[in-house]
C-alpha cells in the first residue's frame, strides 16, 4: 500500500503530492526559531489510487436548500443577524445580495458566513459566479470581489464592529473589463504567510490565473495542510501557494487585541464566505477531510488521508 511507503500525501488532479518531513532553518519568524517544512516532491500518478476519493467522500457543506450549519456575521451586528437577508437561498444557490431598502448606503458592512465546525486538513471547493451591480457606496476595490476565508477565528470570538476574520484570504475576482485581474489571490488580514522562502508581509499576493469575466462559473480548490501548506487551484490548476500562515499582519479592525497578543502559526480554524458589496453566487460549497483514520485494518481507512487521526477509526465486529 502506498501508505506503507510515504509518510504524507494528498491527491490533486493528475499528480500525487508527496510530503517529507525536514528540520529545516526558515526566513525570518515571529520568533526566528527553527520551524519544521514541509519538502514538495511532485510524481505523476501511475495508478488508480486517486479513483479510491469518490463523490460520496466530499462533505456538502451547503445544503442547496437553506443555511443550516452556517452562521451570519456582519460588520455592526450581532452574530447571526443576518442583516437585509444578506446570505440568502434561491434556486439552490447561496446568494450574497444587498437589496436598496436595506442598503440603501453599504456603510461598510462587510459581511461572513461561516461554517460551523473547524477544520486543519482539508481540501475546500465552491464553484462561484459574480452576478449584477455592486452596493450603492462599495469601496472601488471591493467590485467584483469575494473570498474564501480559511483558519479563520471563530464567529463568536468577532468583535461587533470587526471587519474582517483573522484568516487568511482566499481572493476571489471578477474581470472589470478594463484590465487583467488575476482571481484566487492570497490575502492576509491580521495574518503573515511564507512565500517564496521568505516571510511575506505584503496585504494582497496575486495568483499566476487568468481573468474571468462576465458570468461565468469558476471553480475554486483550496488544499490546506494544517500550518504547513495551502495551495489555490482555479478549474483544477494550481494558481500560488504558500507556506506557514501565521498571526501577526494588520488591515483588520475592531478585533480583540489579545487574538493578535501571541504571534504563532495557524494550524486550524472555521471557513467563511464573504460579502463585500458585490452581488455573488456560490452553487457548491464541499469539503475533502484530509485527517482521519490511517490504519488499512479500519473500515473508515482512506489512502488520501495526510494527517492521522486513529481515535476515528472504526473496524467490524468480530461474529459470535
């Protein structure tokens, strides 16, 4: 068995990512410590393993039919007041709409929607479309924008007025018509990454992907490996990645400063959708576990598995 061999690894489209664990020095660090990396060796697959992910292995995490297990959070209002009907479900579909009797002015209020449980290991995919005019008064910016917010704090640890989750930003772009704009971006509010070997602590990282424009569906992947790896993929190819996403950058307000008090590196967290003043649909919101049982004895025993998590593990009852 390939896990017989490999210590780590996570299936992506027509390659088999290996990863080897090394003590290895690192760029500068909050606190210029040697971290462990993670060494990227890329083989083409020549078997069938990566036909053992089946449909059914994807957790749906949007329902298509309300937002059970989701919860609302916008800038200036409790947590789950779901402010103007802002997240909405029609035609199976979440819908991010901004209807004129309730914003009249977008006032800033940025707006997540986050899943209810946290994850570290995972593959997360939406398929999204940008649709009609943005919010009276939306920041020149925000047009055509939207993300995926992945080791996100949680919705309840949110100050009132916080803009953004201490996360890191998976950016999504409309084209303007005007000029290229590349999509699935890495952004960084309250947070720092590694790119490029080296700590990063630009806000915004542009991807290598094409402009979409119009209407059109897009699918996006996002492989995060605990504090090690996180990958974006557009339509199945890889956009950017980077290493060791960790507390420390700014461009976020109205949060609790003890959040920011520790600089250290993000292994976890809950995943949002965001609305920031343009129209949006998401008609598929999945999720890959990438941690679970690694023993091939266990019923529940999945080769696609990095991380190990044997308390999961389930195995058949011996018969009497």
């Amino acid at each position: 068995m390939i896990h017989d061999f490999f210590k780590k690894y996570v299936f992506s489209r027509n390659f088999l990512i290996i990863f080897q664990e090394k003590s290895l020095p690192t760029p500068y660090s909050p606190h210029s410590v040697m971290k462990k990396i993670f060494l990227l060796l890329l083989i083409p697959i020549l078997s069938n393993a990566q036909s053992a992910i089946s449909k059914n292995d994807w957790i749906q995490l949007f329902n298509q039919k309300n937002l059970d297990g989701w919860l609302v959070k916008i800038r200036n209002y409790p947590l789950n007041d779901n402010y103007g009907n802002t997240f909405r479900v029609k035609d199976g579909m979440m819908q991010v709409r901004y209807d004129t009797d309730a914003y009249k002015s977008f006032d800033e209020r940025f707006g997540h929607i986050f899943y209810k449980n946290k994850y570290s290991y995972y593959k997360i995919a939406t398929e999204y479309r940008f649709v009609g005019q943005q919010a009276n008064d939306g920041p020149g910016w925000a047009i055509r924008n939207s993300g995926i917010m992945v080791h996100c704090q949680s919705p309840e640890s949110m100050g009132l007025n916080q803009d953004f989750p201490i996360s890191i930003e998976v950016q999504l772009l409309g084209g303007d018509g005007k000029s290229p704009r590349t999509s699935c971006n890495v952004c960084t509010p309250g947070t720092n990454i590694v790119y490029e070997n080296k700590l990063d602590k630009r806000h915004c990282i542009n991807s290598n992907s094409k402009t979409y424009d119009g209407e059109q569906w897009v699918r996006a992947e996002v492989v995060v490996l605990g504090d090690s790896l996180i990958q974006h993929y557009i339509n199945g190819e890889k956009v950017i990645e980077y290493r060791q996403p960790q507390i420390g950058g700014g461009n976020v307000s109205g949060h609790d400063e003890k959040l920011m008090a520790e600089e250290k590196l993000l292994k976890e967290g809950y995943i949002s959708l965001q609305s920031e003043s343009h129209p949006i649909d998401f008609r598929k919101v999945e999720l890959l576990n990438l941690c679970g049982c690694t023993d091939p004895k266990a019923i529940n025993y999945k080769d696609y598995f990095v991380k190990s998590d044997n308390s999961t593990c389930q195995y058949k009852k011996n018969k009497k």
